[in-house]
C-alpha cells in the first residue's frame, strides 16, 4: 500500500523542490516513488495510478487542507509536513491531523534550505 507523504507549504516551487530531493533519497534506497500536486486525492482514478508505489510525495497550499477535503479524498495521508513558511498554521492543521490519525510535523528551515531529502526522508519512513 502506497503511503501518502503530503507537503503544505505557500505556493508549490520549492517545495516541489524539497520532495523532488526526498524522492531522490527514497529512489537511492530502492523505493518506488513519485511527486505530485495535492489535487490528486481528489480524483478517484488515483488509487489505480499510484497503487504499485511506496511512497507517493505530494504538495499543496496549507489553505486547501480542512477536514471537510480530508474526508473527500481517495487515498489516505499517511505524513503531513509543514513548510517553515507557513509553519504558523501547525496548531490548526495538528488538530485536524490528530482527528484523521495522520502523523503531523513542521519541516526545520534547515533541512528545507538545505533540500536534505535523505535527512527527511528517513525522518517520515
């Protein structure tokens, strides 16, 4: 089963980024990956596309993440991370996590910057 690694962050360029440098990691390790925008939980031909992954890295605007579009979604999240920028909305996004028993943290500006996709991927695998 594929587990769902969604990044919230501003917009999507550096974060698509980031999780390019953690798919990377993953690849090195001998994991089936892909990166994707967020929208794809939404469409239901998405478990068929990503079914055979082990890890699928998506990103989205923190806005788009409520627990109304957290019910609407075709594949679970397993991880949501947190971009330094919009670190600010953790409280708000840790207790809509915790309702979907989805693991929840911000992502320290050092390993963002850094694009340490190695360091944060053994932190979420």
């Amino acid at each position: 089963m594929v587990k769902v690694i969604l990044m919230l962050c501003t917009g999507g360029l550096s974060s698509q980024r980031f999780l390019t440098s953690v798919s990377n990691a993953a690849e090195e390790e001998g994991f089936k990956v892909h990166v994707d925008y967020g929208a794809v939980l939404y469409d239901p031909q998405v478990i068929q596309k990503y079914e055979t992954l082990d890890y699928l890295f998506l990103y989205a605007p923190a806005t788009e993440i409520t627990k109304e579009a957290l019910e609407s979604i075709f594949l679970k999240i397993n991880t949501i991370m947190i971009a330094p920028q919009v670190r600010y909305i953790f409280t708000s996004i840790k207790q809509i996590s915790l309702e979907a028993m989805i693991n929840c943290f911000v992502l320290e500006p050092e390993i963002f910057v850094k694009l340490a996709g190695r360091e944060c991927f053994h932190m979420i695998k």
